[in-house]
C-alpha cells in the first residue's frame, strides 16, 4: 500500500476511534478513562497507527492492519 493510501486510512483510523471515544465518554460519564493518540502526536508509535489506551492497558492499531479489516 502506497503512503498516500495508508495516510488516508490512519485519519479513517483516527476519525473512527475518535467518534466512539466520544460516544463513550458521553453515555458513560463517570467510566474508565478511555484516551488515543495518533501517531504523529507520539514518536514512540509506529507510522500511521493510533494508541487506544486505559489506566491498565493500550492497544495500537496500524493502517496496515485496518486496511485489511475493511476489505
């Protein structure tokens, strides 16, 4: 996959992941602390991924990785 095409599926990831957090937080106001963080906000994460993570675990998703889910 070409960088454009996986650029295109971190902001998918991104966007994605964004949304639910905010569903989240908005159906449960007082629940475990859910946060992400794209990888251009975090030189410690592989290129075009994002970190989904709570106080007791993470979780990193890649475009390479969604890519393949979508199809």
């Amino acid at each position: 996959m070409r960088d454009v095409g996986l650029f295109a599926a971190s902001e998918r990831i991104e966007q994605v992941i964004s949304s639910v957090l905010i569903g989240y937080r908005l159906a449960i106001r007082s629940g475990t602390a859910v946060e992400s963080i794209p990888w251009h906000r975090d030189d410690a994460l592989p290129r075009y991924s994002v970190r989904v993570s709570t106080p007791d675990d993470s979780i990193v998703d890649t475009a390479l990785v969604w890519a393949c889910r979508d199809e």
